[in-house]
C-alpha cells in the first residue's frame, strides 16, 4: 500500500517526460530556425546544432533589410484588427440580441464564408482593386485582411453575447440607454474577453497574411514582412542566416501573444470553430 | 434566439404616453437595430459574396497582359474552360489536391487526437507543454514553409544530416524529386495541423464526463475498449468539425506550396490553389485562373453540402 502514491506519482512524471519529448519534436523546426538565423556564416553549409558563439550579424541585416516591412506588417494587421472590430462587434451583438428577420441566414452565410478560397477572392478582388485604385495601397490591404478575422469574430462573440443575461440590458433600456448607448456602455465592456480574443485572432491572421500582400501589391509600395521572406528567398539563396532571422523576427507577435494570452487564444480556436 | 424574440415585443409594447406614432416608433427601432447588422452584411456581400460571382463571370471572358491597360476583357463563351480542362496539368492539380488534401488530414487528425488523449489525462506541467505546442500553428505558413526548405536541403539540411549520422539514406532529394515532394508537402502540412486538431479534440474530450470511463473500467474495459465505446462515438459532432474546418482550410492551401517547392518540380506539387494564382497573377490569364478557382469552390460546396446534410440527419 505505502508504495502506491509513489508508482502513481512516477507515472504521472512519466507522462510529463513523455510530454516534453513531444514538445521538443514539435517545436524543433522553430529551434533550428533560430539556430540557423545564430549561424550566418555557415551560409549553404551544414549548420552546427548548437550556436557556439553569437553571431547577431543575421539579425542586424535582417532588421536592415525586413525593418521596414516588419513595419508595414504591424500597421496593415493593426488597421485590420480595427475594422474588424468595428464591424464585427455591432455585428455580433445584433445578431446575438435583436432577433431580426433573417437572423439564421446571416449567420449561416457568416460560417460559409469559411468555404472561399483565399485565392478566388484574391482573382476577383484585384480586378476591382485596379477599377478602384486600391493596389499597392495600405487601405486596400487592411481591408482584405480584415476579411479573414470578420466571420470568425461575428461567430466568437455573438456566441458569447447570447449569453449575457437579458435583465442587464433590459435595465439599462429602462434607464433610457438607446440601442447605441447600450451596446456602447454595457455590451461591450461586458464582452471584455471575447472583444480580446477576437482582436488578437484578427491580429495573427492579419500578420500571418501572405496571398492578400501577393496579389494585390505590384509594386514594393506596401510589402509585409511574410511576402518580404518570400521573396528574400528567391534573391538570398546562399544567405540563410539572415532569410532566418528576418523569418525569427516575424515569428515574434505570435510568441508574445501566446505568452502573453494563452487563454484567449485556447479559448479562441475552441469557442470560434467549434460553436 | 428566443430570449431576443421575447425581448423585443415586450419593448415595444411599454406603454409610452409621450410616442404619438408607436408603428413609425418601431420602424425607427427596426432600421437603428439594422444598422448594427449591415455593415458586416455589406462587407461580406462586397468581400465573400461578390468575388463568388465575379469568377463566373470571369470564367467567361478573355483576360491578356493588355487587359489591364484597355480594360477590355471580352466575353469569349467556355473558351477558357475547354482549354483548362484539355491541359494536361489541370487533371494533375486536381490529382494532387485531393491527395494533399486527404494525407494532410489523415496525419493530422490522427496524431492531434492521440496528442488530445494524451493530455486528457492530468500529469504535472500538462497544461504548459499543451499550450507551447501551439506555436508552430501561430507562426506565419509561409514562414514555417522557408524554415522547412531550409530544413529539407538535400545537401545540407538538417534531416539528411540527422539521417546520415543514424546510418540511414542521408540524401533524400526530399522537395527536388518530383516523386518525393508532394510527400514532403503533405508531412509539413501535418506538422502545421497537429496543434490546431489537438486543441479542438481536446475541448472535446473535456466535454466527456469521468464517471463514464470510471464505470467502463469497473466493468473491466481495456482502455482501447473504452476508448472506442466511449470516446470515438462522444467525440463525433467535435470530429466532424475538425474535420469539415480542417478541409476547408487544406484544400485551399497556397502560401506553404509556394514557399516549399513554388508547384514544382515539375509541376509535381501543383494543386487547384497554386493552378489558379499561375494562371492569374503569373500569366495574367484571369479567366483561365477563374476557371480553376471555380473548380475549387465546387469542391468545398459539394462538401459543405455532404456535411450539412450529415448533421441534419444527425440531429433528427
């Protein structure tokens, strides 16, 4: 009996073991990444597993050549989180509250969106970007990255708005908050985590970008960080080291974030896909 | 949905001594309502809606280089459709679309739910090593595709060197052999996959009460036995999700193909997403690109359907 605790306690170090194991093999291709960028003098040649002595000059070529469309990355994807927010938020609350006709239709059509491709939205949009002046710049980018976060931030919090009690907005409609005025004062401040969540999925997809940023720029004018990687690696063959660093860096926000807010982002991908 | 239809009357009714009109009253109400709707309706419409249309359209008409200086794309009946599907390549995309779409799947499914259950049960330090597994699937696809290219180097990546050192073939032309590269697309694109199924059927298996597998092993089930009696058929409205999501977002792929191989070699990992940028933004020709996308489009609807129609049966 005495020995019982302890095999159950081995165990469970067992399974904790096993879990670090798969952590290292997962997250190996994101190691040698940043070992690579380390490296920058082993150019084409085999990469040594471990940095024996740091190396910065990959980072500070990448910061040179990439800084300016991290830049441009960070400001497209805020642009886009904003107008994503701004529509989906009132959006959300509508078609959680008011119970319009058409309600179910919209939001059937807002799951099914989920069926475009990126690429034929991409084929049809840039014919009218060209019609309407929107190529190479950052308002026509930051729309069509709002568009990957819209639908998914309309599911994620209209499923958490439904749930606020009637009785709170009803008090605050009887204390002759407008529909505007409620939503403002009440909603939103109570829907604090879903509005996080939300914003921090438009952020990644935003960042994450890569069609919108290649077909709809034709000029370097507006180029984020994922098309400038991809095209470093056509022009910098031998210069992984720095192709690396610059790929380390746009890697970053996605680090901070789940740091940062792990929660929202496990409640994130369970709440918005599977509501 | 029902607790707004019962608010809603209940407003207007309230008595309001002061409202001369109460029906003009509530159309005012009704229109303000919409205007929290319609932006988001509108961009949709403008955003997901309009380019469904217009690619039939386009579908139809004859897009050059020039077009873009003369704004004239005419009409040109199924032109572009009958030489789309005479080419030879548009059979291969199709080909390895769903081969992709399909292996990708397979992989990541199985192995994000073997991660689930794994978790599933408690151990110290489970909940950090579950959320740190999140990261590849947070990074960019086109930067986790340059990373793998490096990773995947013939001569002098590190799986070949890593192979060689085990004294296995340590020249694997892994993206550079047409017969060897879609594989390689597939695996990376499971490694991509793996955190977002695992957290999905993680929440799922959350879901599954204890008591269940509690009895199963009084009763002295094995734990396969449980888990085919009891987690598999639990889990199936979360792994019909996964896998409906998971589909979606395969078939569609674009970013990782182009930063691991560009469709090549060869054309050997070229799908129906990497076929419609080529024909569009490589070679300008937007109807013949319209022609594929429309094809790609097809191939989700019918599968949307399929799942729609599973979950209603489902559900009655």
């Amino acid at each position: 009996m005495a020995s019982r605790p302890s095999t159950a306690s081995r165990r469970r170090w067992g399974s904790t073991i096993a879990g670090v194991i798969v952590l290292c093999v997962m997250l190996f291709p994101l190691y040698w990444m940043l070992n690579t960028a380390l490296q920058p003098a082993a150019g084409l040649l085999r990469v040594a597993p471990v940095p024996h002595n740091l190396d910065l000059s990959g980072f500070s070529k990448a910061l040179d050549d990439q800084g300016g469309h991290l830049l441009t990355s960070l400001v497209v994807s805020l642009g886009a989180v904003v107008i994503c927010l701004a529509i989906a938020a009132p959006a959300a609350y509508g078609l959680a509250r008011f119970g319009l006709r058409g309600t179910r239709t919209i939001v059937f059509g807002t799951l099914i969106t989920q069926m475009v491709p990126g690429i034929v939205i991409a084929n049809a949009l840039y014919n009218t970007y060209v019609d309407l002046g929107l190529v190479n710049s950052y308002a026509g980018l930051m729309l069509a990255d709002a568009s990957l976060g819209i639908p998914f931030s309309i599911v994620l919090m209209r499923s958490f708005m439904v749930s606020i009690p009637g009785e709170v907005i009803e008090a605050a409609q009887v204390d002759g908050a407008g529909a505007l005025r409620t939503f403002l004062r009440v909603v939103l401040p109570m829907s604090r985590n879903a509005l996080i969540t939300s914003g921090l999925f438009a952020f990644l997809f935003a960042w994450s970008d890569f069609m919108f940023a290649l077909t709809l720029n034709t000029t370097d004018d507006v180029k984020p960080v994922t098309l400038g990687i991809y095209q470093y690696i056509g022009a910098h063959v031998g210069d992984w080291g720095s192709v690396m660093a610059a790929s380390v860096l746009s890697a970053v926000p996605a680090a901070i974030l789940l740091v940062v807010a792990q929660k929202y982002i496990a409640a994130g991908i369970t709440g918005g896909s599977v509501k | 949905m029902t607790t707004s239809s019962i608010t809603a009357p209940a407003a207007v009714v309230t008595p309001r001594d002061t409202v001369p009109d109460p029906a003009r009253q509530r159309r005012r109400r009704t229109l303000a309502r919409w205007g929290f709707v319609a932006p988001a309706v509108v961009f949709m419409l403008l955003f997901f809606g309009y380019p469904l249309v217009r690619n039939v359209v386009m579908s139809f008409q004859h897009y050059t280089p020039k077009t873009f200086f003369t704004g004239r794309a005419p009409f040109n009946g199924t032109d572009n459709w009958s030489h789309v599907f005479r080419d030879a390549l548009f059979g291969k995309a199709l080909w390895h679309t769903l081969v992709f779409t399909a292996g990708s799947l397979l992989g990541q499914f199985c192995i994000g739910l073997a991660l689930a259950v794994f978790f599933n049960r408690r151990f110290p330090l489970g909940g950090v090593l579950r959320s740190l597994i999140l990261l590849p699937w947070l990074v960019p696809m086109v930067v986790s595709g340059v990373v793998w290219r490096r990773i995947l180097d013939q001569d002098t990546g590190v799986l070949n060197s890593f192979l060689d050192t085990l004294g296995l073939p340590g020249h694997t032309p892994w993206l550079t052999d047409p017969g060897m590269a879609l594989l390689s697309v597939i695996l990376v694109n499971i490694w991509i996959g793996i955190p977002f199924n695992m957290v999905i059927l993680y929440g799922g298996l959350q879901e599954i009460p204890r008591e269940l597998y509690e009895a199963a092993s009084l009763d002295g089930a094995s734990a396969w036995r449980s888990f085919r009696s009891i987690t598999l058929p639990m889990l199936r409205p979360v792994i019909t999700v996964v896998l409906v999501l998971g589909f979606m977002s395969t078939v569609k792929i674009l970013d990782l193909i182009l930063a691991l191989t560009d469709g090549g070699p060869a054309d050997a990992t070229q799908t129906l997403g990497t076929l419609t940028y080529q024909n569009s933004f490589v070679q300008l020709d937007f109807g013949a690109g319209a022609v594929v996308g429309n094809v790609l489009i097809l191939i989700s609807a019918v599968f949307a359907v399929l799942y729609l129609r599973a979950n209603r049966t489902e559900g009655k």
